[in-house]
C-alpha cells in the first residue's frame, strides 16, 4: 500500500515547506479522505471492539471474525494522523524511516488480514449451507481460534517485502519524503505490486465468489428458504471492501503494465498520476465497516439504545439453527411425499389395507416418522 505522494516530484524544489494556505487540491481532498476516515472509523471499530466484548453474550463465528476485522481496521487507522501530518506539512516526513517502514507495513498487513477474514466468513456461509452436519462438527472455539491464528500469521509473513519497498529520502535539507523505492529495478517494481494484486485480491476474491455462487444455487435449490442476518452482513463487508480495494489493485496492474512497456509509458504515468487518490479511497475500507453495521442493526437502536449492535451480532447465532431448520424441512417434504405417493398407488389398486398388510404399513409408517422426529 502506497503513500498518498504526488507522481511529480519535481515541486519539491522549491520552497522547504507549502504553507497550509497553499497545499495543492490533491493534499487538501487526502488530508479530507482521512480526516473523515479517522474521525468516524477509529471510534466505529473502538465501539464494535466493545460491543462484541462486554455486550454479546453468545459469540457466533461470524461475530469473532467481526471482531478481528474490526480489530485490524482500528490498529491502521491509528496512522491517518501521520499521513495527515505529512500531506499538511508539504509532504515533509518528520517521523523518520523506521516509523515511514512500520506504517506501511501496518497497513499492508490489515489488507492481507482483512481480505483473508472475509474468505474464511464466506467459507463458514458455503459450508453452513452446503454441508451443515460437516459445519457443526467443524465449529469448535479451539479451531475457529487455531484458523484465525494461522491467517494473522500468513499476513505478518506476506507483508514482509513492504518495508524493504518504502525509504525516506531527502530533496532538500528540510524535505524528507516517505516513499516507494525499488532499488532501481523494474523487477521488484513489478513483483511488489503484482504479488500484491495476486495475493491480496484476485485469489482471495476469486475463493469469495465460488463460495457465494455455490451458496446462492443451493438455496435456489431448497425448497423451504431463511436468510440469516450473518449473510446480510458477509456480503455488506464483501461489497465494501470491494468497491473500496479494485480501484487500487487495478492501478497496480496498469503500473506493471506501463513498467513492461517502458519509463516513457504513458499507462505508466497515468498510473503513477492516479496512485495517490487510490490509495488514499483505500483507507477508508478500514472506517465503513461501523457504518454498514449501523444501518444493519438500525432496527435494534429504538429497543437496545448502545446496545443495539451487540443484537445485531447476536442475530447470526441463528445461522445455523437456520440451516438445520431448512434441512429439516425438506427431509420432512420427501417423507410426506413418500407416503402420499404409497397411498395414491394403493388407491389406484384397489387395495386396502387390512390385517397382516396394515399392520405392516402401519410399522412403517411409525419407522418414518421416527426418522423423521430424529431428523428435527
């Protein structure tokens, strides 16, 4: 994830530092951006952070992903008031290098951690309707834990390359600018933002979207239908972190692109032009979350007053009794079904049963509405 740093550097030049007065469009719309993203997001996922701590009192699995995505949005949105600081300055980074390393680092991480979350909720949704008895036995806290554990792991590791990419280098005596460096070599150029578009979007969303397909066909399929709240909300996160990510992955391959065709490329200048309003759009994935979350349980404000997203997570832990409702509605559609079709055919006969005969069908029919019980 890039800086929001001008492609045309060449305006460092003169003055050591832009008076507020006279920052350039681009900084003062950044400076907005994230202003907005800081002000309404850091609180929101402090809040939904609470919620799900001291409020719910039975934590569902799409809860306690919610609590990590929330978690991970509020640890980058602590560096907007450097990024801010640095777009009001004049693009002057006084923080020094190590801290120009670590936020990029940061936030690299919350885009992996944050995209491979919503790929384990969405795995969570396609098992819960496509194999609801595997999914049972499958959600155990020891587990669930153990998998979240691996994917925070997974993207401490892929977000290792970022600090190597991003120095703070000096124009003027009083000008040190955080940005991108690729030690002179198209190569790494095109492997950061290529492994990042690989990595961080296209798998990822490719895995989202069997899943969703998967599950939209079985329910088209099912003959009785309940719509949990906890895929309202997998798919509000999804859409979010979609509209909000593409446009930035989409610059990064129009960059690898212009950097395969050459310096002069004018898709590469294009890209570079366009990189700065990308990946200040991007930030604000982390700060929507709390809002979709807001509209989703507005329901709940007037009855549960702070309260009322702790009702909204406390809603998903009906997915499952959902799935084993709708299962269990259509085992008993094919029993009844059976037995109507028996007696139509008896009917067609002639026969009637009687004796030895209803007994015997009267057995059966007490063995089928045993399974039957069995299955609710």
């Amino acid at each position: 994830m890039a800086t929001p740093v001008p492609a045309n550097l060449s305006s460092l030049a003169g003055p050591a530092r832009a008076p507020a007065a006279s920052l350039a469009l681009s900084h003062q719309i950044g400076i907005a951006i994230l202003a907005v993203a800081f002000v309404f997001g850091f609180p929101g996922n402090l809040f939904v952070v609470w919620s799900v701590l001291c409020r719910v009192r039975r934590r569902s699995v799409t809860c306690l992903l919610i609590l990590n995505l929330s978690a991970a949005d509020a640890l980058v949105l602590l560096s907007a008031p450097l990024f801010i600081r640095f777009l009001a300055g004049g693009l002057h980074w006084e923080f020094g290098p190590a801290l120009c390393k670590t936020v990029h680092y940061l936030c690299c991480v919350n885009m992996y951690a944050s995209i491979y979350l919503i790929c384990l909720m969405s795995m969570d949704r396609w098992l819960a309707v496509t194999k609801p008895f595997l999914s049972q036995r499958l959600r155990t806290r020891k587990r669930l834990l153990s998998v979240m554990l691996g994917i925070w792991v997974m993207a401490f590791l892929m977000a290792l390359p970022m600090p190597f990419y991003r120095t703070v280098k000096a124009f003027l005596p009083t000008m040190h600018v955080c940005m991108p460096y690729h030690w002179n070599s198209d190569a790494h150029e095109i492997f950061q933002y290529l492994s990042e578009t690989v990595l961080g979007f296209l798998l990822p969303f490719s895995f989202i979207l069997f899943c969703y397909v998967s599950v939209i066909c079985r329910l088209r399929s099912a003959m009785f239908q309940r719509k949990g709240r906890g895929n309202a909300l997998i798919l509000l996160i999804i859409t979010a972190f979609t509209v909000f990510w593409l446009p930035y992955h989409l610059i990064n391959i129009l960059q690898v692109i212009g950097v395969m065709q050459g310096s002069s490329s004018s898709v590469l200048k294009a890209a570079k032009v366009a990189r700065p309003n990308v990946t200040a759009f991007a930030f604000m994935s982390s700060s929507v979350n709390p809002v979709l979350y807001v509209f989703a349980g507005s329901s709940h404000i007037r009855q549960a007053g702070l309260g009322f997203m702790a009702k909204l997570f406390e809603g998903t832990n009906s997915e499952s009794a959902s799935t084993r409702s709708s299962r269990g509605s259509n085992a008993e559609s094919s029993v009844f079904a059976k037995l109507s079709v028996k007696v139509s055919r008896k009917g067609e006969r002639g026969e009637t049963p009687g004796g030895e005969d209803e007994a015997a069908a009267d057995g059966q029919n007490r063995d089928e509405v045993k399974t039957l019980t069995t299955l609710h």
